[in-house]
C-alpha cells in the first residue's frame, strides 16, 4: 500500500516549477490577475506555452527532462540527474536570465508517473466546466506556489469573482479538494444547501468538496457537478 501523500510526491516538482515561473516572469509582461506567474498542463507536460512566438519551457512528465526552447533551439536538462542546477544556469544565462537559489535535489520518475492521472483528471474537469462559463473568465491555470489548478470568473462589478480550483492538499489539509469560492463572501450564502461538500469558513471561505468524492467519476460528470456548485455560488452577489 503507497501512503506517501500527494503533497510529499510533489515537493521537488512544485520547486521545478517555481524556477520555470521565476523565468517566465522575466520574459513577458506582467499580465492581469498573475497569469505571468501560472503554468499549464498540456499532454504530459507543464509549460509555460508559447512565449513572445518564440520561447517555451516545459517539463515533460513522463522523461523528467526540462525543455527551454527559442526560435527553433532546443536545450534538454535531465531534472533526474544530480547537479542539473548547473546545466540548467548555463541555460537560461545565455538567454539573460537569472535563477533563483535553490538546493540540491532532483525529480523520481515514480512519483512524475503517479502524479499524471491526478493532474490531467483535474485539468480536464476544469477545462469541461469552463467551457460552460459565458463572458469573463480565465484559462485554467497551475499555480506553482499552492499547485493547484484553477479557473477565476468575474462579475465585472464591485470585484465580484468566483474561484474554482483543485488544491493538491496544503498545510491544513493532507488531501487534495476542490473549492469554489466567491468574494467578497456573504456569510449568508451558508444558508444554502449543497448536494455535495460542505461550506468552509475557517481560513478562506466558500465550497469545500474532498477530491475522494469525484476522483472516480468521469470529467464530464466531475464538471458538471463543479458547474452545479458553481451556479449555487453565484446566489452570494
């Protein structure tokens, strides 16, 4: 029986992509509501996409290796590898860029593996739901500090917005969860009943469901539940 948590998996994956997030902040501009700072999931990989037409940087789940591609150039670092801080400083150095300090360590393909069904589940479920979203949205975003995917809707008035995300579990919580949150919040939306999860008010405040209830569900089922709990949400404004 595996019961290395999830959180402890990732560790040295969250570290990666806070590098590739610290790069990617000093090739574009700062873009509203942080998403100079978020990644993606594409395939099996996180990646910054497409930057300025010409740069990317990924990491491919399934090889453990770092791609920093410009205009046409490839540059391979093998994150499995001891010492592949240092290929990877010749790297983006070349290009004017810095690296933030970071320890010694390196990626398990073992845990690379186990994490892939979890993060495409998640991403694709979000991607479902946000394909019923209409006018002011995101794109489904990784965020490498928390690293939880995400998708924030806005109301457009008072700043009125809904975030909807999974977290892969936090210092609180061990496990991962799903939350829908409304801000500003209206204490009275408790009031009212959901079909799954609980309200959370202790810490930040909205929908809180354990990720255990819908990982064995199908994305389109997960999306439309999260739509569901979504719609539920928007009676706060």
């Amino acid at each position: 029986m595996n019961d290395v948590r999830l959180l402890d998996k990732i560790i040295e994956l969250r570290t990666v992509c806070k590098i590739i997030s610290h790069l990617k902040s000093q090739l574009i501009e700062r873009l509203p509501h942080y998403g100079n700072d978020a990644l993606f999931l594409q395939n099996d990989e996180i990646t910054t996409g497409l930057l300025n037409n010409k740069t990317e940087i990924k990491i491919h789940l399934l090889t453990g290796e770092l791609l920093y591609f410009d205009s046409e150039n490839g540059h391979i670092v093998d994150l499995t590898h001891d010492k592949f801080d240092k290929r990877l400083e010749s790297i983006v150095t070349k290009y004017g860029l810095d690296l933030p300090k970071m320890s010694s360590f390196t990626l398990r393909h073992k845990y690379l593996s186990e994490y892939i069904p979890f993060a495409k589940k998640v991403n694709k479920s979000l991607e479902l739901f946000r394909m019923k979203l209409r006018d002011h949205f995101t794109q489904v975003h990784l965020w490498p500090d928390g690293f939880d995917f995400s998708v924030e809707s806005f109301m457009m008035k008072n700043n009125e917005q809904i975030g909807v995300g999974v977290s892969p579990g936090d210092d609180n919580y061990e496990s991962p969860y799903l939350y829908v949150n409304p801000y500003p919040f209206n204490e009275n939306i408790v009031d009212q009943s959901l079909p799954i999860g609980k309200w959370h008010t202790s810490g930040w405040n909205g929908i809180k469901v354990e990720w255990k209830e819908l990982e064995n569900k199908i994305e389109q089922e997960i999306a439309s539940e999260i739509y569901e709990l979504y719609t539920i949400a928007l009676r706060n404004f």
